[in-house]
C-alpha cells in the first residue's frame, strides 16, 4: 500500500525550511516550525522527508543550488579579478538580507550543533568552495583562507547590525586588499 497522495509542493516546502534554518538556525528550528512554515502536517513531513537532519540536508542543497551559487559564478572563471569580484558579491548579497546574513556561512559557523550526517554535506560543501578559492589565489592557501575569512566576517557583520553601507565598504576593501595582492 502506497498511502495517500502527498499534497503539498516539495520544492515550496524546502524553501519553507530554508527560510526556518536560516532565520532560527538547526538547533532553534524544530519539526514543528518546519511543518508550520510549510504548511504540512506532521505525518506528510516524515513521510516525505523522514527527519528533521534529512529536511535540513534538502534545504540546505536547496539554498546552495537556488540561492547561492548563481551569485557565485565568477568562481567558475580563472582571471585575477574574480576574487575580488566574489567577495564584492558575498557582500552585496549578505547585505540585501538584514541581519540574516548567509545562510551557508551561518550553518558553518554553527557546525557543531548539527548530525554527523548533515555535518559532513556542509563540510563538503565547505572544502569545495574552498578548493574553488585556493584554485582561482594561483594555489595560494593563505589568501585562499583569507577570502574565505573575509566573506564570514561580512556574514558576521550582517549578523551584528551593520548598515548594508558598513557591509558594502567592507566588501569593497577586502576587495581592493585581494586585488592588490593578487597583483
């Protein structure tokens, strides 16, 4: 028997969830709130998604694929300028989202909090764009690192009230800090 018929948009759904874990975080976003924010019933969630770290696991590919990397598409290039261009963009887009900041760079800078499971995909996820980063510094890791640092601290700046113009000018100066470094 294949029970009833699911009744509710997946793709609604997760970025229902999306919108709960980046607002509350994994450890404050209960079932409940998933359920609530999507509007589904506690059966049709387990049914469709099992749990609360396999909805997370979703929402969290969801917001990668949806979200965040087609405003990253200068890590796909290989010329000096997308660097500074990445974090110019980390900032512009952290800075449209209030104190939010970035769901991604929220969800690392809170990774211990999650299932060894949905740790690893953030990790992964982590080591990929870190890889990206060291690939587009000429294999520098320490600029690579520095990047990376440079686009938490934004999200951190987000997180604790800066003005879209703090986060903007800070962007920018990483940028030209990146830039010069680069040269």
């Amino acid at each position: 028997m294949a029970g009833r018929p699911r009744n509710f948009d997946r793709d609604i759904a997760l970025d229902a969830f999306v919108d709960v874990f980046w607002t509350h975080g994994y450890a404050g976003a209960d079932v409940d709130k998933l359920q609530e924010s999507a509007g589904i019933l506690r059966g049709s969630f387990y049914r469709a998604f099992h749990d609360k770290p396999r909805a997370f696991s979703e929402a969290f590919g969801r917001y990668l694929e949806q979200i965040l990397m087609p405003r990253l598409t200068m890590l796909e290039r290989s010329d000096s300028g997308a660097l500074p261009d990445f974090i110019r963009a980390v900032g512009a887009f952290v800075a449209t989202q209030g104190n939010r900041g970035c769901f991604f760079s929220e969800t690392l800078l809170n990774v211990s909090e999650l299932d060894e499971d949905v740790r690893k995909t953030v990790l992964q996820a982590r080591s990929r764009l870190l890889r990206k980063l060291k690939k587009l510094a000429r294999g520098d890791a320490g600029l690579a690192d520095f990047v990376f640092a440079s686009a938490l601290g934004l999200h951190g700046l987000a997180r604790s009230g800066a003005t879209r113009t703090e986060i903007r000018r800070a962007s920018r100066e990483a940028a030209e800090a990146i830039a010069i470094r680069l040269s």
